[in-house]
C-alpha cells in the first residue's frame, strides 16, 4: 500500500492531475464559500441577550463553532467534487502505470454525482452525530481527534475505495473485495483522514487519495484473482 502511495503522490506533477487539480479547488472553494456565507448568515440572526460580556462570550463560541463546522466540512464537499473527476484520475493512473490492463468504465456524470453527494451526505451526517463525542473526548482527555481519525478513517477507506473500484466491476463485487480486505483500507482511511487535518496538506488529499485506491485496487483484484 505504501508504493501506491508513494506512486500517487509522485503523480501530482502529471498534467492531468494538474487541471483536476485546478479545477477541483476551485469548485471546493467555491462550494466553501457558500457553506461559510450561509453559516454566518445563520449566526447573524441569533438575538442579541442584551448583556455585552454575554454576547461576547457567544460571538467568540459562535467562531469557534463555524471554524470547526468549516472544518468538518471541508472533507465530504472535497470528496464530493472530486468524484466528478474521477474518471480523468484513474484513466491518468491507468494510462501511466497499467497500460497493459482493460480500461475502467467511465462513470456517468449522474452516476458521479450520486455517489459523491451520497459519499459527502454520508460523511457529514456521521461527523454531526459524532461531533458531541470529538469534544467531549477532547476535554476530558484530549482524545477527540483520534476518534476523528478513527471515524473518518473507516470511511474514507471505504468510500473512497468502493468508487474506484464502481470503475471496473459492479458495485456488489466492490463491496466484498472490500468487506475482504476491511482492515488494510481502514489504514488507508487513516492516513487520508490525518491528511484532511494538516492545512495546505489536505488541499492535495482528494486527488491523492483517489489515485492512490486506484493502485489499491488494482493490487487487491489481482491478489484476489491470484488466491481464486
């Protein structure tokens, strides 16, 4: 898993990986900015209590809540774009590194956006749920953030690796190869989860982490292929 890795993240100077790149941060940010907008929008119209030193204790919680709801939702809206682009990664990883394969079947663009926004919807719901126990856990014993990782690991690895996988065989095949091999794509998610929480670092997770299922894939298939 660690060459795939290393291949994916060698693969970020690739021209195609540039203009998705590109393109995939700008319509991230873009969706960002919407999501923060509104967020504030939302703030702005909670009352006044009519006590200075109370309102200010609320404006600067207010902050801190809608930095670390930015935060959470940086992940799944990333995750979301990038599915639209997933078709130009993986023919990009095929094309460099197994040229020798079949092709993936490009997804449709309804398909895409099915899976990514399910993906997106799945992983901010879990997050909002599990938001109580990151802080409770960071407070008492400032473990909140393994537990973050821990969560999102699961499933990024198991997201992230059932749509690639969507490109080369259906989606019941690609949840038992996955189910097979549950605890190696937890590792995977893993460091795509650690990766989403290091600024500047987690602009280049999607693209990264997609490529990366790719070699993932195409490892296991063959193990599997190997072993039946």
């Amino acid at each position: 898993m660690i060459n795939g890795l290393v291949l994916a993240i060698r693969q970020v100077a690739d021209p195609a990986f540039r203009r998705v790149l590109l393109l995939s941060l700008g319509l991230t940010l873009a969706v960002m900015v919407v999501l923060g907008w509104a967020a504030s929008y939302a703030l702005a119209l909670v009352p006044p209590t009519g006590l200075a030193w109370l309102d200010t204790i609320i404006a600067w919680l207010a902050g801190a809540g809608l930095v670390v709801t930015l935060l959470i939702l940086f992940p799944p809206a990333a995750s979301a774009v990038i599915g639209l682009f997933l078709d130009d990664i993986a023919d990009a990883v095929e094309r460099r590194h197994y040229p020798a394969d079949p092709p993936g079947r490009p997804l449709s663009l309804r398909a895409a956006l099915s899976y990514g926004l399910g993906f997106a919807l799945l992983v901010l719901a879990v997050n909002i749920v599990a938001l109580p126990l990151y802080v409770t856990a960071f407070v008492l014993a400032g473990t909140g953030a393994l537990i973050y990782w821990g969560v999102n690991g699961y499933l990024f690895g198991r997201e992230y690796f059932e749509l690639v996988a969507l490109r080369q065989v259906d989606a019941k095949a690609g949840r038992e190869l996955r189910k097979a091999n549950g605890f190696k794509l937890f590792l995977a998610g893993l460091v795509i989860a650690f990766g989403f929480s290091v600024p500047v670092v987690n602009l280049l997770v999607p693209l990264i982490a997609t490529a990366w299922m790719v070699h993932i894939f195409k490892a296991l298939k063959m193990k599997a292929e190997i072993v039946s």
